[in-house]
C-alpha cells in the first residue's frame, strides 16, 4: 500500500542565502510520495532563479506579485496542498534525509494524533535542543497546553493533517 501524500510547504522571501541548502535536504527525503510546493513572497534577491534552477519534477512554484507577509504565503500554500498531511519548512531550515519518514511514523504510532512535531536543534541567537512534550487531554486543555507552553513554533515544522 503507498504512503500517503505529503505537502511540503515552502515559504520564501529574500531566501537567497539559504534556499538552495534547504531544497537539496527535502529532495534527499526517504519518504517516497512529497508534494513541494514554494511560494516566493514577492522576494527582491536571487531567491526565484535559484529555486528554479534547482527544482525537480515533484515541485510547484508560486510567484506572489505582492507582499503577503509570512502568515498570508503559508496561508496560500496550505489552501494549495492536497496531501493528507501537510507541513511548514522554512526557507532556512535544514532537515535530516528521513525527516518526513519518521515523522510520519509517529502517526502510524498514533492514528487519534493531529500534528506530529520534531526536536529542534537551534544555532545562532538560541544555542541548543528545541524540545516540547507530547500534548494530550481535553481539547480546551490542549488548546490552553499550546498557547501557555509551546513556544518556537516546533508544532508546524512537523506533520499536520489536512482537512481536505
């Protein structure tokens, strides 16, 4: 049986410095059926031919003609996935080649979970491993655990499936 589809959901703006780092490390995904989609924010670098010069077969480009902000171009991109799960990678982070693959198995593990999120390991201004525990309760107390307590948004770096 194949696995499901995957939307990766890859906001750019002014990513020049970092884009082509981070695209090499999700084409080196283990996980077999990705959907990539990357929307470039109005960008004034080098951000598009770069990624245009590096995209492969399994990715869509969206070229905004104004500023959405970082908000509005995740917003558009997730309205754009199909998969059954979707997930936010940032134009700046780099990811280990079965990253998606094991995130997914935290849903085969868990088939009542909504989001399954990763460690962080963080350089620059916070050194260190981004950790946050496992969420679970009511759903008012879940709502409250996230607002309260999770911080350095570690939940949309993961898998969240999708209300198709």
């Amino acid at each position: 049986m194949p696995k499901p589809l995957i939307s990766v959901c890859v906001p750019v703006h002014n990513g020049g410095l970092f884009i082509k780092e981070n695209l090499n490390c999700l084409y080196s995904q283990t996980y077999p059926n990705l959907e990539i989609l990357i929307s470039d924010d109005f960008s004034n670098d080098n951000s598009v031919p770069i990624i245009r010069n590096i995209k492969n077969k399994d990715t869509q480009i969206y070229l905004q003609p104004k500023r959405l902000g970082w908000v509005g171009n995740c917003n558009f991109l997730i309205g754009k996935s199909s998969g059954v799960y979707f997930s936010i990678l940032p134009q700046d982070d780099l990811i280990p080649h079965n990253y998606y693959e094991k995130l997914y198995t935290g849903f085969e593990k868990n088939n009542l979970a909504i989001n399954c999120y990763p460690y962080i390991k963080s350089i620059g201004h916070v050194e260190g491993l981004i950790q946050q525990p496992s969420i679970t309760g009511t759903l008012e107390n879940r709502i409250y655990e996230v607002i309260s307590n999770h911080f350095w948004a570690v939940s949309f770096r993961g898998l969240v499936k999708n209300n198709l």
